[in-house]
C-alpha cells in the first residue's frame, strides 16, 4: 500500500520564489520546503489544507529560500 503525496506551491516574497508543502494524504503530515518569506502567507495555507507540519526542508541556504526555516522550526 502506498500514501498518495500532494504538494502546492506557495509564492513568497516580491520576487516570487517557490515554497511548496507536501503532505501525505493518508496520514495528515506536512513538511515546508523554502520557507523564504511571507511566513503568514505559508501558515495560512498550512491550516487551510488541516495539515501538521512536521517538516522544514531547504534546498539550500540563500536568505530568500531559508529565512523563515527557524520559524517554522521553532513551531
């Protein structure tokens, strides 16, 4: 038996960067992956799916990818 992923993806920021949230349909659990910005934007889409975030992923380190990654982190 496998889980069914969905994933939606979140602009951020003025320049638009990609976040996306994962999730797996069967058990609710979440991850964030480049958390850049407009952290209450992501939160907002966190709840609106009635998901858990259990997850912060960075594809790597630059401030417009990573800067809300402890935010989320620390939650």
């Amino acid at each position: 038996m496998t889980a069914e992923l969905k994933r939606v993806v979140i602009p951020v920021t003025p320049f638009q960067q990609n976040c996306s949230l994962l999730w797996c349909m069967a058990t609710g659990k979440a991850a964030v992956v480049d958390p850049g910005g407009d952290l209450e934007r992501i939160a907002a889409r966190i709840s609106a799916e009635g998901v858990t975030l259990e997850k912060v992923l960075l594809t790597h380190a630059h401030l417009d990818h990573a800067a809300g990654a402890r935010v989320f982190a620390d939650h």
